[in-house]
C-alpha cells in the first residue's frame, strides 16, 4: 500500500465544518497521509464544493465520493474499500486534525509497530464547539480485553485500525447505529487480535455534544446488544454503573429539562475540579 494512514470522514449536511477538516488536512497533508470524505448525498453544496476541491473525487491525496447510504457505519465501510493506507482513521467532519509535526510523531510511532499489533489507540483531546480545550480522553484495556468487554474504553478518533482487517474479518456491521466500531473492536478481541493503548501523541481534537453524549442510554443499550452478539450474556458492573448514570439523566432530563440537567451536570464538575462542557459555546 502506498500510504501509511488513510483518514476516513463520512459527513452528511455539515459542509462548514467539513471545509475546516479539510483545511486542517491541507495543513498536515505529507507522503503518508490520505482523506477520504464519504458524503451522504448531502443538500447542502457540499458535493459541489468537494468537486471543486478535487475534480472527479480523487486528487492525490484527498478522495471523496457522495450518494445515499444508510448510516455511518455504511459511510465508514465504503471509506475503507477506497483506502490506500496501512493504517485507517476514522473521524467526523466536526472533528480537527492535529498540526504536521504531532502527525509526524503519529506515522513514526506506527511505522514502528510490530505487525501483531492490529489496533493502535492513540489520546483524543475533548473540545467545545468553538475549540476550547476541556478534557483528554485516554483508551484504556488492560490485560488485552477484561475492560474492552466491559465498556468501551478506546476513543474512536484515537483508534487506528489496519487495513486487512476488514479483509479478514469482514466489514462494520451495518444494523448499528452508533456502536458499530464497538461491536467491531470485540469481533477483534475475540479473534486474538492485539490492541495497543499508546500514551501519546494526540492526532485528533473530537468535538464534544455528539450522539453519544445526547442518547447515553440509547448509546449503552446498543453497545449491550453487541456485547450479546459476541456471547456476553451478563453484562459487567462498570457497564451497570454507566447504565443506572444514563438513566438517571433521562428521567431528569424528562422530568426537568434537557438545559437544567446539562447546568446542574456542569455544576458537578466543576464541583469535582473539572471544567464545564455543556454550556460551553
């Protein structure tokens, strides 16, 4: 393969943002590095705009394609049939890209990887809409899966999958919605495949308020119904803990409104030292 990563964004009607991923890209774009946008036959101009900026959908190193698809997980599935890279990355169009010299240190890390090593989960930084810093989130699996069939602890912007994979063990299962990477990191697991939880560097900056964050409890029971798939029947206790959180937050948010329980949230963490992010613009 000529690539080392092949970064894959699928995007529906978020144009805006796009264009800023994009433009981080052109930023850090060097021999080793490939965007893929996969667009949902979006109404917003962005095909138009993809057009422009890469004639015919492919142009070096920026790839894209639009037309219908069913969700995420199938955007991501085309993504990887069109990568070029050793190493696959997927992130939203929301998301941002880290400057050259952190992807530097990310290709040179995984250019130094063992070929066992299947899944290299590197830090994501948090941020607000806006671009302010509020958390890093580090994956954690220790013992190579009691805590992966727990919850899922890698990052997914942080994760970085090989190519063959999907080769070997087949595609996203499309009937998730949101836990389709999760279901695939356990397919993963069970197969033997190793996965590497890495301290640094940190190539992506998610965007905080996605779906998993509007829909925890929706979120938890989807990632449940994986974890059955492959054969968990009982789930685990930091999986109840996360589950009686989630709906906890529904009831209160049914009860008293989605923005009282994003102010009282915030008003917890900063009782515990931590800095707000619901109502962070």
């Amino acid at each position: 393969m000529g690539d080392t990563v092949s970064v894959v964004v699928a995007t529906k009607n978020s144009l805006e943002r796009l264009q800023g991923l994009v433009s981080d890209f052109r930023k850090v774009c060097r021999e080793g590095l490939e965007l893929i946008v996969i667009d949902g036959a979006s109404r917003d101009g962005t095909a138009e705009w993809l057009e422009a900026a890469a004639p015919g959908g492919d142009a070096g190193r920026l790839k894209w394609e639009s037309s219908p698809d069913t969700g995420i997980p199938d955007a991501w599935n085309r993504g990887v049939k069109r990568s070029s890279g050793e190493w696959v990355l997927f992130v939203g169009s929301d998301d941002r890209l880290a400057g050259a010299t952190v992807w530097a240190d990310v290709v040179s890390v995984l250019r130094s990887l063992p070929d066992q090593c299947g899944v290299a989960a590197f830090p994501v930084s948090i941020v607000s809409p806006t671009a302010v810093l509020l958390a890093v989130e580090s994956p954690w699996v220790r013992d190579r899966g009691p805590d992966l069939v727990a919850v899922n602890g890698i990052p997914h912007q942080g994760a970085f999958h090989r190519r063959g994979l999907w080769d070997t063990h087949g595609l996203f299962d499309t009937a998730f919605a949101v836990a389709a990477d999760y279901e695939f990191l356990l397919r993963l697991w069970h197969a033997g495949v190793e996965i590497r939880c890495l301290a640094g560097p940190i190539p992506v900056a998610m965007t905080f308020g996605g779906r998993s964050k509007q829909d925890p409890l929706g979120n938890l029971l989807e990632f449940r119904r994986a974890q059955r798939k492959h054969g968990l029947r009982w789930p685990r206790p930091r999986w109840c803990r996360d589950w009686w959180f989630a709906v906890s937050r529904h009831l209160a948010g049914r009860l008293l409104g989605e923005k009282t329980v994003y102010r009282w949230a915030d008003r917890a963490r900063r009782f515990r030292g931590l800095p707000p992010v619901w109502e962070v613009s």
